[in-house]
C-alpha cells in the first residue's frame, strides 16, 4: 500500500530539496503517480496550480529564499477549507460546483511556509461525522484493508498520507475528525489547542469546537508541520523538572503520565495501547458527562450552520447526514445553557488534572476501523463511540495528538491499525512530541 | 389610594429623620399601618425584624453614623430576593415553607445603606411574567383600579409604592419586570446597567437578563436609591455639550434625544408620550428582531433553572406558569446560538445610535393596565405585548428608566396611568435622570 511517501519524513525530503536530489516540481510529479483513485482520498487534484507553486518553491530556493521545513513539500487539503480558485465540495451535493474565491487562513500559512498545495482531499459530508463513508463522493477507503473505514471526516487527508501520496495533509477536527482516520489508517494526526490554527476560511461544523489540524505519517512529522505553520517550538520542562527524581508513579522519562480509563474499549486495543505506559497510574473521567456538553454544543451549533438548507433543499444532503441534522435541530436551547456551564466545571476538574500530570494517554480510539458501511459495533452504536474518547479534548480546547500504536488483529483476518492518543495543557505542545519520540523508539 | 408615604420624597424623609421630627421606628409603624391588605402587594412583613433594625439605625443616627440617604428608610422586598430568616416564597407552591439562610447581595447593600427591610413583597411565580396575576398568593392588584392588573413580576414592591405603603422598593427585571409594574401603577422604576447591582441572592428566571432595580414614586428618589446602593454619581456631560449650540434636532435642554417608534402602541398611550418630547426626530429599531434573541435566550436559561421542577412536580405550578415553561423546554439550542450572535450584532447597532444620541426615549408600556386575568389584548396575546418595548434593554444590559407620564381615559370609565421609557448609554445614568426632572416640571 506504500506510495512515493512512505517512509519518507518531512526533514528528509527538506535535506533532498536543498540538496538538489530533488525539486518540488519533481515532488508534485511523485504525488500525481501515486494517487490511488481506488482508495478515494482526493476530490480534487490541482496538477496545474501545483506546478505554479512548485517551480516558484524552486525557484525561490534556488535564490536563497528559504521557507523553512515546509518549502516545497506537497501537502493535501480537506475540502471543507477553502483554496482559492479551487471547488470546496463539503462532500455535500449542497456544494456542487462551488468555488472558493479567498485561501482559508490555514492555507495562506502553508503558502506562507513555502508548502506546495496539490488538492482537495474527500470529507465527511460538512464534517458532520467519523466514519468516512458518508459523502456525495462516495466512501474513503481505508488503504490497510479496502472495505473498511478510512474514518472521518478528515478522510481523505488521512488516507493520502497512509498511503504515501502525499507526506503532508490539513484537516479539521471538532469531536475528533483528524485523529479518528489517522488512528483507523496508522498515521499522526495533531489537533492543537484551540484557535491556534486559527479556523477562518473553514466550513464551519461547530465554530466553538472546530480546530485545524495536521496530519502526516509520524507525531515527528506532525510537530514539524506545526511548528512551519504556528512558529518555533518552546520547549517546556516537565513535571519531572521540579521532582526530586525520587520516581513516582506515572513518570516516563519525558514526564508524568496519567493512563485515562477508557468507558468502552475492545480489550485488545486496551491491553496494547495501556502497555505502552507501564507505569502511568489509572484514572477517570467523566466521559459519559463530556459527552453529553459535547453533544449540546456541536448540535446547537451545527444545526444554526445548516438551519435553512435542511428547511429548503433537505433532499441535498447524504440521508445519514439529514437524519443527525435533524436530531441536531431539536437540541434544547436548556440542554445548552447546562452544558456551556458544565463545560467551565470539566475545564477546572481536569486543570486539576493537568497540574499532576503532564500528559493524560488513552487508546485515540476503542476498536479499529469497521467495515465501511457499518453504524453498530459490538460495543454500540458507532456515532457515539467514534468521538467517545477525543470529543472531550474538543470540548475542553487542549492539545492532543495521536500516534500510531501497532495494530491489533481484525475480525475476520489480518491487522488493523490503533492509536495511542496523548493530550496535554495547552502551551505544553512540546512535551506531546517528546512522549511520541519516546514511544515510538 | 394615598399610604402614609404618598408625596414623600427620600429626600424629605432623610430631612425629618436628622431633624427629629420623624424616627425609623416611626417609619416602620407607619408602613404597618399603611398596609393594604385587599392590594395583596406584601406576602411577609417583618414587623419585629424592621422594629429593631429601625431602633439600631435610629441609635446610629442619634450617635452620629450617619449611612447616607436610605438611612433609617423602610424598605419592601421582592419575594425572589433572599433576606436572611425571611421565607423566599417565589410566588409558587414549590417554595411554601421555604427560609433563606443569607442575605441576597442587594440585601446586603440595602442593610449597609442603613435602609430597613420592612416585608416581602408579592411576585409573579418565579418572575417569569409581566401580568402581576400569576402567583400561588393571588393576583397583585393596581391601586388605581383593584379590576386591574398590576403589572409584574415586581408587582407587589409596585404597587406598595404606589399606594404610599413604602417610599422604596427593591425588584428584579428580566425583560421588564421592574418597569412594567411601574408604568402600570403610575411610579418610577430603574433598571441599572447589568451587574451594576449583583444578582447573588436573587432567584434566577434567566441569568444573563436578570437586573436588580429600584422602584419608586419619582425617578428623583430611584436616583438617590441607586446611588447610595452603588456610589456617588458621576455627572455625565451630553453629546450638547460637545456641539455648536446650534440646535440640532432632537436637542433638548438634558440632551439629544431619539423617539424611538413603538412597534405596536395603543394611539393616546403613543401621543401622551410623544408629546413629552417634541424635538425629538423619530428612530426605528428592529424590535422584532430584539424580541427573538430576547425569547432565545431567556427561555433556555429559565428551562434550565427549572428542568428538574418541571419533570418532578409540575402541579406544583400555576397553570399558566407551567405552560410557559413547556414552551421554553422547547426553545431550540440553535436559536440561542444564533440570538447569542445576533445579540452582538444589535449590541453594535444601538451603540451607534447612542453614539449620536444621549437618550433613546418611547413609551414603557404600549398599553395601560388590562383587568386581571386577560390574556389577550386588542393590539394582540398579553404575554408579548408586555414585554415588547422593555425587553430589548436586558438583552442589550442598557441602562433603563419609567418615569411617570400621567393618565389615559381607560376603557370602562377612570383614567390609568403609563409611562415614559428613557434609555442611555452604560455610564451615561445621570443623564436618565436629568432627562427625567425636566419631563416632570
């Protein structure tokens, strides 16, 4: 399943460029070869504005001007985001045809960083859900097993890094859509605190919710691409830092860890991601709380989004999408006041948290990626428990990042891919990395 | 109709009380005396309570302490609003027996001020309504025709004033609630800025429209009340003050001022106001639009206030009160979403109206007084009419003063009285209360 990509790290194809064993414009070439239209990861390929960006990329290096890590790198573009001169499709019928006339603010920083935008990649119709099948393009295809979920609704970003089109890919993420499909398909995904990628230019699925995020192969490259886009990285000590050394439970060389009791878990999964962090005691939270201000808030918002197309053209939307529209339109206004004051509540209990314990790990998601189609698993139903274990981290705006962690045996034979999700205090990034460094070696 | 009180301004009282000629204990006796039992305006009296808080700030007086202008000043109450060992009896069933164990904020202010608690006075159930004749004590009743209703939901503090029972009275005003009565009983009422006077204490109906305000015979007295609850005042210069001198249109001697067109008024109601301001060029705002956010937001708190009680006991209520709390059950969350939104948005608009005016002037009520337990009015349901030139001024937290504006002929014979409805900027409260003195002379 690998393409030109894989295996390929962003620092390596920097040192390539600014070798001269390779150009961005070759680059662009290596990504329109690899594209495997099977797996539908993209809706859009923009061969000719690609090639524009890429021949000033190398010209400008050649020139001296240098952008940083990103300058040159190919890099894929949920179409929900907005890139000037292309479709932004939302995976909807609602948009056919649809062009966006400004960049969304995330993709004038990749230009800024000397990124080289190539296309659209397939989404969830309006991001409203995690599966990835749901689209007037058709299902994403998970590319470690073909009629299984890619995951969404940052889809097609996933599934073009997995399968080594591209090493770079932007989505967003609002009870989880970036770190769902990097988890079912085997890569990084990193969804920083909130408004750090700041959303504008962004279809807007729920604005208090929705984060800009990254994806790629490896948290390394994650951090990376981050720190191209948002500025150089702080390095901030660890709990350990201030500890007299003496070992207490949950310190890991890159600090203290605190393993999040997931509520409904396949057991495998569990056992591989809880064994990545021996010594990290357990605790709980309140996700059966948090998911209910998650749902409160995302359906409020969602439904004020899309209020008039549901009245007007309700036939336009993906059967699966109007049905959870609906629902969303009749979340009291009550349910919401609760939940926006519940929500300052879980914010102050797990700052409490937070003061302990520089990170917080748990699998990113409870099971691997379902066959395509599917809305239950054995552990219930699938649109609850596809959010069930990142949605809070939405709700509470923090920085989580998940890394692939194995694979674990599938029904019915061969393997499937987990994660291992680590989410931290905001301006405490660095540390999430330094964590996925350790894990990984 | 005349108590005691009748005539009497707080200044005057102040004025006997330093020169021996009157006494708080005196006071107190008096209020008892006053009282009208068939007005139905004090659900609790606190003879012994008042007694002896009136005994300490008459020795304080005659020791030197002097607290300032509500020095020994009987003061009534509003039944949402905890004193200390008082029931809070909400005008429900759901609170019979019930006592509060501290002081609301506003009580605390009062106390400090040297102001003596009288009683409790009578509120529509839970504050949630603008008739005066929904509450588990009886209708509130008009002193200017018992037929008719009061006004609320601080109808008892209203109308104890109005009928001279106490020179001050303490309410809350969520869309109106101390600004209807007011109108409707022929006295003054003030509706601070929002939080000038905190809400701790007082019984939510919706958190963020709820105000703390003074109901009194004139504005001249709301005027002192509120600045020895909340401070010296500080003396606002007009827009005037900045200008040629020329005289543009809508200047009066106080201040520029804008009419603001009702939506729907009774005619006589519309002319006896407008005449009060010549000059005054006429302003349109969206009051349509105003009252949508208004709904959105005051329905989906007050459900959450009150989920439980509505799930759990619903006959405990008032019929009528029940009935509207099911229809704010069902408020949408997307709907306050988007009032939140649109909050903003005409937040911006009256600011640039009150960017070019100091006072926005209209009616407070469109109508006088309807008898007791109508429901509908010729100029359409009650429960709407009630609020409608009120509520945009919690939605917006302005500043907001009914002053007395005479009488209409009142259908059936008698004349009732209306009133003047004076809005200004945040910080701009000494203008209202300019404004107000030239109306009245």
């Amino acid at each position: 399943m690998g393409g030109f990509f894989t295996g390929r790290t962003l620092t390596g194809i920097g040192r390539d460029l600014r070798a001269g064993r390779e150009s961005a414009r070759g680059l662009v070439a290596r990504v329109l070869d690899s594209v495997d239209k099977d797996l539908n990861a993209f809706v859009t390929l923009d061969a000719e504005g690609a090639e524009a960006a890429a021949r000033w990329a190398d010209e400008e290096l050649a020139s001296g001007v240098d952008r940083g890590p990103l300058h040159g790198v190919p890099v894929a573009v949920k179409d929900i985001i907005d890139v000037a001169g292309l479709p932004t499709g939302m995976g909807s019928g609602h948009y056919a045809g649809h062009v966006a006339e400004a960049d969304a603010a995330c993709v004038t920083m990749l230009r800024d960083a000397g990124a080289v935008i190539v296309g659209k990649t397939g989404t969830q119709e309006f991001a409203f859900g995690g599966s990835g099948d749901v689209s007037v393009n058709g299902a994403v295809r998970n590319p470690h097993d073909r009629e299984r979920m890619s995951g969404g609704s940052s889809s097609g970003s996933a599934v073009a890094v997995a399968a080594g089109m591209v090493p770079l890919a932007i989505g967003t993420d609002t009870g989880g859509s970036v770190r769902i499909p990097s988890a079912f398909c085997g890569i990084a995904g990193f969804k920083p605190a909130h408004g750090t990628i700041p959303a504008d230019g962004v279809f807007p699925l729920s604005r208090s919710l929705d984060h800009v995020g990254v994806l790629a192969a490896t948290a390394d490259d994650c951090r990376v691409a981050y720190h191209a886009l948002t500025g150089p990285a702080e390095a901030v000590p660890s709990l350990l830092a201030g500890s007299s050394g003496g070992g207490r439970a949950g310190d890991a060389p890159y600090g203290r860890v605190a393993w999040i009791e997931p509520p409904a878990c396949d057991p495998e999964v569990e056992r591989r991601v809880r064994a990545l962090f021996p010594d990290a005691p357990s605790e709980r939270i309140d996700f059966a709380g948090l998911r209910q201000v998650f749902l409160a808030i995302e359906y409020s918002e969602a439904y004020d989004v899309h209020a008039e197309r549901v009245a007007e053209a309700p036939g336009r939307y993906q059967a699966a999408t109007l049905a959870r529209l609906e629902d969303a339109g009749r979340m009291p206004g009550w349910r919401l006041v609760r939940a926006l004051r519940e929500r300052d509540r879980y914010a102050e209990e797990i700052a409490g948290l937070l003061d302990r314990y520089d990170l917080l790990a748990m699998p990113t998601m409870p099971i691997p990626a379902p066959r395509i189609g599917a809305t239950e698993v054995g552990l219930g139903p699938l649109t609850a428990l596809l959010v069930s274990l990142t949605s809070p981290w939405n709700v509470l705006g923090l920085p989580a990042l998940s890394v692939p962690a194995g694979t674990v045996p599938a029904d019915g034979g061969g393997e499937l891919p987990i994660g291992a999700q680590l989410v931290t205090r905001r301006g405490a990034e660095s540390l999430l990395f330094t964590a996925a460094e350790h894990l990984t070696t």
